[in-house]
C-alpha cells in the first residue's frame, strides 16, 4: 500500500510544530507521527541487520527474521556468551571506522523530507543489546549478582552509543533526533527494579541524551513494556520524548508529569479498524482522546488505519480539533 499523503496546510512545518513539543512548549496541534515524522534509515548500519533480513550484526551476533511478528530476533541457541561474565573479554565492540555512512548518506539525504522531523533509529538499546549476548534468565541473574561488573558494561556500550551518534552526525544524512530503541519492561513489569535501572542505566542514558542535545538533537526514548515507573528519571536523564504502551497508567502518568515529559500515545488500532465503527463514532474517539491526553502540550500520537479515506478522516480531524483544543485551552 503506497503512503497516504494529506496537504494539511499547516500554519508552521510539521518539525517545527513538533519541536515545539519536545521543548516543552505547546505547540499548535497534537503531532501525529503518521504523517509528521520521517525516520532515516541508514542501510549500512549493522549494528542490527537491516530490516528483513536474517544474518549477522557487527558483534557477532545471529538474528532470524520473523516475518510473522514483523521483526528480528537473536536465532534460538546462538548467544555468543555461554556465561554473562565473559562478555569483559569475548565481547569485542565494531571498530565504527572500518565503515563508511557517507554514500549512503547521500541517497538518504536526498529522500529526506525537511518539513518532518526526522528520526535516525538507533536499534539494539543498552538493555537490549546486553539480553541478545547471553541467556536472558542468566543475564538478569548477572546485574544483580555482579552490579559493579555489570555497571561498567553499560559505561562501555554508552561509549560506543555516543561513538556511533558521532559517527552519523558527521557522515550521514541530516537529521533531528535519534530514536533510542531499547526494552526495559515486559506487559507486566520492568526487567528490572527502578533502582536497579538508576544504579546501571540511568547515568547512561543522561550521557547519550546529553551528547544529543550538545549537537542540537533530539533524543526519543522508545520502550516496550510496562515501565511508567521509570517516567522520573526519563525526566532527569533529559528524554525528549518516550514512546509507550497501553499496559502503562497513562492518564495518571500524563496528569502528573505533564509536558515535562512528552509522550507518544497511540491511538487504539483495533477500535479505529473495527469496521462497525461510524465516523461519527471515530470521530469522537478523535475529540475523547485529545480531550483526555493533550493537556497543555507533550502529546503525540499516530492514526494509522488500513483504509485510506479513514485514515484521512482520522488525521483530519485529529489536527482540526487539537489545533482548536489547544487555541481554547
């Protein structure tokens, strides 16, 4: 299905109305990441393989595409640690000279939009990266039995974070921000306790998010899960924005913290796809869920829908009723 394209004709670009947002202002109407982001990706970054594909990434590791899923994941059996502390001499990090982003940046600087914000996914997040080396029952076991081993891990994979941001601000194609894409909670719980995560990656983050913004860029902290708990110390680490999950209190989250923490609610797919639905009635879920997420700014969500003229009528009106939402409040 080709990408639906809207002419809105919006006041401001869609980056600056979204920036608005990340610098805890409020902007003109509730971004919507459908059709207001751009993600740049960058085909000779391995530090997962490209999308679709089934191979090796730099650090030796094997993922198996899952076409049913949509995504990759590490090919059952082949950790490369068969014991959590070996990673201090087995694992061995890219040398990120030995890789050129120039070329490629070009032909992706060419199909960049500049009226979009746009995102360069960073794939394979600290806690992430450490779950796809080493059994992750024995990896979990690990950051509590050996903290003070397992914090200078996350010391070493933040330094080669800021590396690779370095690397693509000076070689790839312009961009905005990063999406630092990582997991740090199941549909339950986090992995681990919110102490845990401020004695290990807490200090962390705040390092990659701050060499971010000393080059002008944004950082979007992307996280399945149930980690709501964590929306303090986002704040304190400088997130930008964090992209959650339903399984999160988000009302109270929103109501407490408010643009202090801009948020990516997404809107629920399964009611907007249902195809009993009227437009009246997905138009009210449109003025519902701004009336109950927007508050006075930090809100961004998506409207995705499978019919084209739904998924119009949806982003229509989601800017409509925002941009009025938010001259009225």
């Amino acid at each position: 299905m080709m990408p639906l394209k809207i002419d809105f004709n919006y006041p401001i670009t869609a980056k600056e109305n979204m920036q608005m947002v990340f610098d805890k202002k409020k902007p003109l109407w509730v971004p919507n990441m459908t059709f207001d982001k751009g993600v740049i990706f960058n085909t000779a970054d391995n530090d997962r393989p490209f999308f679709g594909k089934t191979d090796y990434d730099w650090f030796g590791v094997h993922w198996t595409d899952v076409p049913t899923v949509g995504g990759q994941m590490v090919t059952p059996g082949t950790f490369i640690l068969d014991d959590p502390a070996e990673w201090v001499e087995k694992l061995v990090f890219p040398n990120l000279d030995d890789y050129d982003f120039t070329e490629v940046g070009k032909k992706a600087a060419e199909n960049a939009d500049p009226t979009k914000f746009n995102f360069y996914l960073m794939q394979n997040g600290l806690f992430e990266r450490w779950l796809s080396l080493v059994d992750p029952a024995d990896g979990l076991a690990y950051l509590y039995e050996e903290k003070e081993t397992a914090k200078e891990y996350f010391k070493k994979m933040a330094d080669y974070k800021i590396a690779m941001m370095e690397k693509v601000i000076r070689e790839f194609a312009p961009i905005d921000g990063f999406i630092n894409s990582d997991d740090w909670g199941t549909q339950q719980s986090m992995f681990i306790s919110p102490d845990m995560w401020r004695y290990l990656v807490h200090d962390e983050m705040k390092r990659i998010t701050d060499y971010a913004h000393s080059q002008g860029k944004y950082v979007d902290y992307h996280s399945c899960g149930k980690c709501g708990d964590l929306a303090p110390q986002m704040i304190e680490c400088g997130a930008d924005m964090w992209e959650a999950q339903g399984m999160n209190d988000l009302v109270a989250i929103r109501n407490r913290y408010g643009s202090a923490l801009p948020i990516q609610i997404g809107m629920d797919a399964a009611y907007l796809n249902d195809l009993e639905r009227t437009d009246e009635e997905l138009i009210q879920y449109v003025h519902n869920f701004v009336d109950t997420y927007a508050l006075d700014g930090g809100l961004l969500t998506s409207t995705f829908h499978k019919d084209p003229r739904i998924a119009e009528l949806l982003a229509r009106e989601l800017y409509e009723y925002s941009t009025w939402y938010y001259k009225n409040r």
